[in-house]
C-alpha cells in the first residue's frame, strides 16, 4: 500500500476541522479499519492522509429521553452485547450479531459500520477498468458480468452494487437518526436520508460532506420496537452477506397491523425500506397471505439481471417469513 | 476413548494424539515463511490483469521512483534460463509455459513480473505503480463459451483410453427402465491457509529453498532443470505444510524467479503470494459436465453404463483428470461405455486437488444411481447391493478387497436410514423440508516408490528419517508409531524427520500414498534392525543388553520400497526425481478404498436455504494405522464434500475470465456453524493382497461421494433433482 499520513484527533471537532482542512485531497478518517485497510490493501482507496477518529467521538451506549443514544465508536460487538439494546431493540441485536464475524465485530465501529463499502467484486479489483464507483463515468462490469450478489432495487445504469451491511437495516427500519459534527456544527438527521442512490455517480454514497463525521445514532422510544427481528437468509450459517434480509418493527393492535416498518437488505444498492409494503400491510389482519402478499409488494418494480433473478422472489419469501415470525414473538412490554 | 480417539477395531493400530500437535498449536512449528534468513529482501509477484493478448509496453517509471525499490524483473530483464515440462507429461511444472518467457498473455492473473524491494509494502506499492500495458484479445474463459477447443482426452493423454465393454446402444434398448442426464460441477480452487511462498537463500552455488511442498524431492530436481543447474545444489526445507490439497504438488512458476533474483541479488528473497493471486498463479479443480446413461432391468440389475464428460483445461497445458477407471469399476453393469474430452480455455491450468478425479465423477455417477433408484422404485442402498461386485467388471481383474456393502450397512444402521419415507417432500419438521441421501465413496489404492532410513539407538529411542510430508495428515504420528509398534518402543522415544530434500528420497503426499508406502520403507528398515538385533528373531525385553551383544551403540538401516506392478527401479528413479505411481483398476487386480455417506438436509420452506445437520460415513481402507488421525482425515473429506456440494466454486466473468469472488469472503467454505454432527465410523477389513502393510490410504477417500449424497437427499426433501454444483438455494426457489 502506499505511505500515508496518520493523525489523531482528540474530539469531534478537531476531527472535523482536520478532514475539512486538510491540504492533502485523499484524506480519510479511520475507525475500526475493517473497510478502509482492506481496501488499502487492493489498492482501490487509496488515502495520503488518515485522522484516526477512534479516541475523538463517543463511545457510550446511553439514554436519551425514553430512547438510546448510540455513540458512533461503540463496536459492533458492544452494542451487540448491551442488554438494553437486546431487550428494547431485538432487530439491532439480531442484526448485529449476524453480521460479519467476532473478529470483526470486536473492531468495527457502528459509525464505520453503515459506511461500510460495497463488497461488488468489480469495486474490489484495481484490475477491472470498468467501475462508475471508482472511475466515475468507466461504465459497469457488474451489468454484464457475476452479478449474483448484486441489487434488484435502487439500482441504475451506472451501478447495481448491493449495499453490504446489517445494521444499517435495522436503523431503517426503527426510524432511526443520526448525528453529524461538520463544519457548519452538529445535526441530526433521518437515518433514512444518510444514503444516496446509484442514479447520476455512484461513487457518491452519502449525503455526507467533507468534513463531515457521523456521532452517533438515536433510537426511538417506543414499546413497538421490542416486537422486532432481523432475518438474514445466506449462503452459509456465518460470516456471509446476506443474499436479502429483513428487519421488521410490528406495531400490533391486536390480530391486526396498526404499523409495520420493513427494511431489506441484500437486494438494494441502499439501506432500503419498503414503504409500499408497509402501506399495504396497514390496518389489515396479518396472515399467511397478506404476509406473502406485503413481500410481493416489496419489489414491485425491482429489476432483476442475468445471475440475481431469483432475488425478487427470495426476498418476498424473507418478508413474509420475517412478518410471520415477528407476529408470533411473544412480547414482555 | 473420546469421539476424536476411536477404539480400535480389529486391524487397527492405537488412536495415538499427533506428535506434532503441541508444536503447531503452540505457534512453535515453523512454516516454510517462517525461515529464518540474514537480511532478506521482499518480492512480490506482478501479474496480467487481461486474460489474453500481449504486454505492449511495461512502463517502470514511477515504480522506479518509490524508495526501497530494488529491482523489478520482467520478460525485458529476466527471460527463463532453463527447462519447464508440465506435471501432466511427466514434468514438475504446472505449466509448459514458463513465466517472462515473452509478451504473451494466456490467463487472467499470469505472473508477468517480480518486484524486489527492502521490504513487503514497498514492493506491493511498487507492483500497483508498475504501468503494463495490454493489446487484448476477447478470451473464451468458460467451457461454453465461444472459440474453446475441445480434444479427445486419449488422444492428448495415452495413460487416458476410453473404456468400452459390450454393446452400450444394446443394453440400453434392453433395459426396463433407463436414466439419462447431464452434470456439472464448479470449478474450485485449494485455498490452503498457508499462503504460496518462497523463500530462497545463495551460499556460493548452493541454493536454499524454503517453500511449502507436497514433493521436495520432485522440487529438487525439477527447480534444477528450470534454473540449469545441478540438483545437487538445491536444499528444499519444508518441515511443515498448512494445507496443500494437491496445489504444492507441482511449482508454479514463482520459485525459479524468486531463486533467480536471490541470486542477482546477492541476497535472501522472501515472496509471500496474496490470497486473490493463489487463484491463479497454481492449480484448481477444473469445472466438469458430465452425460451419463444407466439402463438396468425392472430388477434393478444394471445393463449399461454410459459415461462422457468434458474437462476445462488451458491452452497451454492438456491437464486430464478422467475418473472412469474409478467410476466404472463400482458397479457390474454389462456394457460400458466412455469418453473424455478436454475443453481448452483461456484459463490457467487446472491441476490435482483432493481427490481430483473422484470428486467430480463420482457426483455425476452417484446421482444417476440415486435417479435410478428412484425410477426403480427401489432403496439406493438395495441398487448398490443388487450390483456389487468383486471384480471389476470394465476388465474382470479381481478387487483385493471390497467392503462398500460393509459401509452401507453400518453408516445405514448409524444414520436410521430404516425410517426413511422415501417419498420426496414426505419429511418435515415444521417449516423445515427434511431430506436424507446417501452416496458410495471409493478411491483407489495407490502406491509410489520410496526410501527411508531408521535409526535405533541403545538407550531405547529410535530416528526416522524420509523427504516425504505431513500436510496436516498425521503422517509425522503414523511413521512413530509404525516405528514405535515395529521396534517396541515407546512412540514418545522416536523422532520423525520430514520434509527436506537432503533425507532419503520420499514421494509426494499425493494419491493418498504416504502411509502404505513409505511405511512399507520403514517397516522394511525395522524389521532390517530387528533382524541385525536380535538374530533369534524375538523381540527381546531388554535392548540394550542386545546393543551390548551387538557391540554396538546404535543401529541404522536404510530401506527401499517399490511396489509391485512398477517397472524395477522404480526407487533408484524416485532418488533421480522421476515419480511413478500404482494402483486402482489394473490390468490384473483391483484395488480401491471404500465408503458409503449418508447426510440429513434441512431446507427451509419459504426461503428455500440449504443445510446439512448430520453426516454419517463408514469407511473401510485395509489396516487403519491410528484411529484418530483416520477419523480426522474422513471428517475433513466429508466436510469438504459439504462445502463442494452447496458452497465452493470459482465465479468466473464470462468477458474477462477473472475469478470474481478471489477472497475467503466470496469464495465460501463451510464454517462452524454449517457443520451439525459428523459421524465417522471404521469398518474393520483385511486385505493381504494390496500391499505389504495391507493399508489402502484414506486422505482422500472422505470427499468422494458426498457431492451426490447431498443432490440426493435435496432431491428427497425438494423433489427437485439438481445436477449442477455448487447447489444453492436459488435453484430450489420453485420447487
């Protein structure tokens, strides 16, 4: 890899002001690593310069309000291991501990986390010309190519990469927030609104901007959220991405849905939630059929290539599956 | 005993614990990369990023510029000096083609270069800042695509003669009921997880070669051709191996440039190759498909047996696996009938991996024989029995031994197989479709010349020496104890030599040889002893009084084993580095290992996820030297056979021929959570004929069979028969 620069910050704000300011263009912050160094080591990042934000943003799992706060440098495996978090937002837990594996786990931050890269194959090989996300306007091997793994929703001409991780689901689907320190100061915005989709330059993934740092993460307060899980359907038991999930947040009233919030992961370039299927869902007896149906509902309009055709069908399957089973949890508010 | 030490059945040594165990867990074993060198410099390994066309300009400018850089060698500085022959026409290269040979690309990932720098990062940087360019040509990368040549497999390979008994058109229209079908298997790489590296040492002409190797004694000689010089000059070091699984069997292309520049140098050089480039620098399992036909009468007795299948190899090198030697001496069809082709591609060439032939062939037969069965509406395991045999019915020559109906029944009465419901989708546990399979395992006895020397020494402690390999096989315990049971004494008194081309010449770890044969040359130097020590011919109690008798302190006896069948010799050529193998279906005698495996799926009905909940396999294999390791290396296979049947397989792009998914991230291997129980269970058999020990090897024999085992039992839960692999869940979506 090549030399670089590495500085540490002491807090959020000095963090800030050294990405923003920083002479070098290739300057990134580094947390964990476990995205950034392995991409280091493909030769497809490659930073001059890395503030090392690990001692310098929060790290507590902490109430706010009725909610908890996440702070953007507690790992994986801590949250994954708090026991409010297991209790109050099993979809969080869930989603984390199936995600990755322990190693990793005990070093990636959850700032880093939903920042994670795409694992697109094409992305990952310096040898392959032909990337929009890192030679914006190359083109895409992906559309043409092994495209097993890769997105049926929120996809473009420009970019079919699946959108890698767990965790950033079970935001999606709790509604969660984020905290950002910039340069303009802190703000907090809908967790749903932090990425981009692959429409116009697909190296653009966030609507965050130079100088920008993610603190953490707010979790609702509301008892709807302990009827709540994440299904993951993979290739093998452990360590694999998901080839689609679901996060699912049941608000019953009685047999009947007086709220449904779906995420789905693994078949979307984005942190995707099915609003249309919480639409359909609305008011309506959850059961076998609407629970199949609610899938369908989810990707309508999803766009299928040559190796992910089945995608659309698995991930309707892991909705109703995920529905049914989150149902039938039997709940202690 | 614990489940990883089983008791010993009758014509079973002790479960002895490796003797190596407390070295690799400890940290303290030391791996080739490990070598110990004054003040190495680090190369890393440039390679083509097209699969086909020519370098058209290296442009070294900016790597030239990068401190720490010390030499970059390429076709322009550093053309091959010696002589390369492939593996597969008797050579030791895995390919004819050596590497900065020229400009011309003929895979994806060719090694085009070297970069030397004072350490790893500077010379990785430098490979990155290396500008190559390419004219390319569009490649055929995939057996289907366009512009693969397709070859007669014996008329590229003599040792490859399709098989051909009675009239196979004939037998089919004869036959009651018939299946006809086409399988695929993946192509899959070894992915060992030590890492390929080389690490070379000049003192004067004298080279030290540090590298992890199936065979130093074949890299000796071998590395002396491709470098024109004498063998005497090369030290091949290589006291342990982290997984080889036949891809360190032959030397890729990285050694000759790794020693060549070590010698410009005037230095050490250490080359630690990547994950993504051990895919394609060295061998993997070729992809296959298969055609076959079975005909058999309403009582299930087989008329004919039809196999045709095609090989992926390269344009450079006509590698042939062909498992219809294996395939057609299962079972006593009346006609039978094959033919192999090699498709060649722009691809790098495949080689040996576990059980290179079996594996795929056995998925294709074993399938056809599960949809024979259920077009038979019979058991499998009553159509395996219905046509068992004792000879090998493509040439009559009797097996030695043959236990499979043995294995059927044991790993049948282990696994429950009796309250089976055979109709597919008829077993269920509540969202969960239930399907179980099972599947024959056979792998042929084989043996290869080889050499070793014994010392004992009076104060009761014994030495063996043999360049052969443990690559995590238990063979540093089974040579102990084969010394320990021989000589009586205990197996804590004797120390076991490998893995260094200096001791006497050792085959390669290869063809499930190792124990049978070199333990044949121990055997044979201990009994030399026994025979010099006590002239009575009884083991005595006390030895050193025997020593003292001697006159001597210590005795040691060098021995030579070359089995039977092999021209006289076969030895002597082995010291020269010229291997020859033998075994399986000969002209006059039949020998092969057996088992039969049984697996539970569990398949979920709405998601359709695949996975495997309990294995059982009986095995049986002449003498079984060390219950434990046995055990050990049946799981593994049967493990394995998981991860080929719903897990490994290389993805490779159909308009770059670049293997996508070049990590352990994509490429998948089972992990702990996939694998439910796993029984192993060793039928005791004799076999006097096979070979002196009576030992039939089992590295190898655990992956066979499994493949099929698992397509069978998915049939069962899904009612949808797969015939592709690796099988995922995609393909169960509508079942």
């Amino acid at each position: 890899m090549q030399p670089f620069l590495y500085e540490r910050a002491a807090d959020a704000k000095e963090a800030s002001s050294s990405l923003a300011r920083s002479a070098i263009e290739e300057t990134n912050p580094i947390a964990g690593g476990t995205t950034l160094l392995d991409l280091m080591k493909l030769n497809v990042m490659r930073p001059e310069k890395l503030i090392d934000i690990n001692h310098a943003l929060p790290a507590q799992i902490v109430r706010v309000g009725g909610g908890v706060r996440l702070g953007a440098m507690v790992r994986m495996a801590e949250a994954a291991s708090n026991e409010i978090i297991a209790r109050e937002y099993p979809v969080v837990h869930q989603a984390l501990m199936l995600a990755a594996s322990a190693q990793i786990r005990n070093m990636a931050s959850l700032g880093g986390n939903v920042l994670q890269r795409t694992r697109c194959g094409y992305f990952r090989d310096q040898t392959v010309p032909h990337c929009n996300k890192r030679t914006p306007g190359a083109g895409c091997a992906a559309l043409d190519g092994v495209n097993r793994m890769h997105a049926v929703l929120g996809t473009s001409d420009q970019c079919i990469a699946t959108y890698p991780g767990d965790f950033a689901q079970a935001l999606m689907a709790l509604d969660a927030k984020v905290e950002i320190e910039g340069q303009q100061g802190k703000r907090t915005i809908a967790f749903a609104d932090l990425h981009v989709l692959p429409e116009r330059d697909p190296a653009v993934e966030t609507t965050l901007t130079r100088g920008d740092l993610i603190t953490g993460f707010i979790l609702p307060a509301a008892t709807w959220t302990r009827r709540s899980l994440y299904l993951k359907i993979r290739d093998r038991d452990s360590y694999a991405y998901a080839l689609a999930s679901a996060a699912i947040v049941l608000d019953m009233d009685g047999i009947r849905v007086r709220e449904a919030r779906i995420a789905v992961g693994g078949v979307a370039t984005v942190p995707w939630r099915a609003r249309q299927a919480e639409d359909y869902l609305k008011g309506k007896v959850l059961d076998e059929s609407n629970a199949k149906k609610a899938g369908e509902v989810a990707f309508v309009g999803a766009k299928a290539q040559q190796h992910n055709a089945y995608k659309p069908k698995l991930g309707a399957a892991t909705i109703a599956r995920a529905l049914l089973q989150a149902k039938a949890l039997e709940i202690e508010l | 005993m614990t489940i990883a030490a089983p008791e010993p059945k009758e014509n079973m040594g002790r479960p002895e614990p490796r003797i190596d165990g407390r070295l690799k867990v400890t940290g303290a074993a030391k791996y080739a990369s490990d070598a110990d060198v004054s003040k190495p410099l680090y190369a890393v390994l440039l390679t083509s990023a097209v699969a086909k066309g020519r370098i058209t300009a290296i442009d070294r400018t900016a790597a030239d510029k990068i401190p720490g850089v010390v030499a970059i060698y390429t076709n322009e500085n550093m053309p091959p000096v010696g002589e390369f022959a492939f593996f597969g026409a008797g050579g030791e290269a895995g390919s004819k083609a050596p590497a900065l040979a020229g400009a011309d690309i003929y895979f994806d990932g060719q090694i085009i270069g070297l970069v030397v720098a004072v350490s790893y990062e500077v010379a990785r940087e430098a490979s990155f800042a290396t500008k190559i360019s390419y004219s390319k040509v569009a490649p055929s990368p995939l057996m289907e695509s366009e512009g693969v040549e397709t070859a007669d497999a014996s008329d590229v390979s003599p040792r490859h003669k399709a098989i051909s008994k009675g009239d196979l058109s004939r037998a089919l229209t004869m036959s009651n009921v018939k299946v006809e079908a086409t399988y695929e298997t993946a192509a899959q790489v070894h992915n060992s997880i030590e890492l390929f590296s080389t690490t070379c040492h000049w003192s004067g002409e004298r080279l030290t070669v540090y590298e992890p190797s199936q065979f130093v004694t074949g890299m000796k000689f071998g590395l002396a051709r491709q470098l024109a010089i004498k063998p005497e000059q090369i030290h091949v070091v290589c006291p342990f191996v982290g997984g080889a699984f036949g891809s360190k069997g032959s030397l890729t292309h990285r050694t000759s440039l790794v020693a060549r520049a070590s010698k410009l140098l005037g230095r050490p050089v250490k080359l630690q190759a990547t994950r993504e480039q051990g895919f394609t620098i060295a061998t993997h399992r070729a992809e296959t498909r298969h055609t076959i036909r079975l005909g058999a009468t309403a009582a299930g007795k087989l008329l004919g047996y039809g196999h045709e299948a095609w090989e992926q190899t390269s344009r450079l090198d006509d590698y042939v696996v062909d498992g219809t030697g294996a395939s057609t001496a299962m079972y006593s069809a009346e006609a039978i009938q094959t033919k192999v082709h090699v498709v060649r591609t722009d691809r790098n060439t495949p080689g040996f991996m576990r059980a290179p032939a079996e594996v795929p062939y056995f998925f294709a037969l074993e399938s056809a024989m599960d949809e024979l069965a259920v077009a038979l509406k019979m058991d499998p395991i009553e159509l395996r029995r219905i046509n068992d045999t004792m000879v090998n019915p493509a040439n009559g020559a009797p097996y030695t031994s043959r236990s499979l109906m043995q294995c059927y029944d044991e790993a049948a009465k282990a696994f429950g197989w009796s309250n089976r419901s055979a109709a597919p989708g008829s077993m269920r546990d509540g969202d969960w479709l239930i399907g179980w399979g099972c599947a024959t395992a056979a792998y042929p006895t084989q043996m290869a010349p080889a050499t070793a020397r014994v010392t004992l020494t009076a104060n009761n402690a014994a030495r063996v020496q043999s360049a052969v390999h443990d690559v995590g096989t238990g063979a540093y315990t089974i040579l102990a104890q084969l010394v320990s049971e021989r000589l009586a004494i205990p197996i804590e008194r004797v120390a076991v030599e490998l893995g260094d081309s200096s001791l006497p010449a050792g085959p390669v770890a290869g063809g499930s040889v190792t124990t049978a044969s070199v333990g044949a040359a121990v055997a044979k130097a201990c009994d030399a002893i026994r025979a010099k020590l006590y002239p009575n011919g009884r083991l005595e109690n006390d030895m050193a009084a025997a020593f003292q008798a001697l006159g001597a302190g210590s005795i040691e006896e060098y021995a030579e084993y070359e089995p039977e069948g092999l021209p006289k010799g076969s030895a002597a050529a082995l010291q020269a580095g010229k291997l020859a193998i033998i075994g399986g279906a000969l002209p006059d005698r039949t020998m092969f290992s057996f088992g039969a495996e049984f697996v539970e799926v569990r398949i979920n009905a709405r998601t359709r996820e695949i996975r495997v909940s309990r294995c059982v396999g009986a095995f049986a294999s002449g003498r079984i030297v060390n219950p434990r390791t046995a055990r050990s290396q049946l799981m593994g296979g049967m493990i394995w056979g998981l991860s080929s049947a719903l897990h490994e397989g290389m993805e490779i792009d159909v308009n770059t021929g670049k293997y996508v998914n070049d990590n352990l991230a994509e490429y998948l291997v089972p992990v702990n959570a996939d694998i439910g129980s796993v029984e192993v269970i060793l039928v005791p058999e004799i076999d006097t004929k096979v070979n002196p020990l009576g030992i039939k090897g089992l590295g190898e024999l655990g992956n066979v069979g499994t493949d099929a085992a698992v397509a069978n039992a998915v049939f069962h839960a899904t009612g949808k028969r797969i015939r592709k692999l690796p099988i995922r869940l995609e393909t169960l979506l509508d079942a």
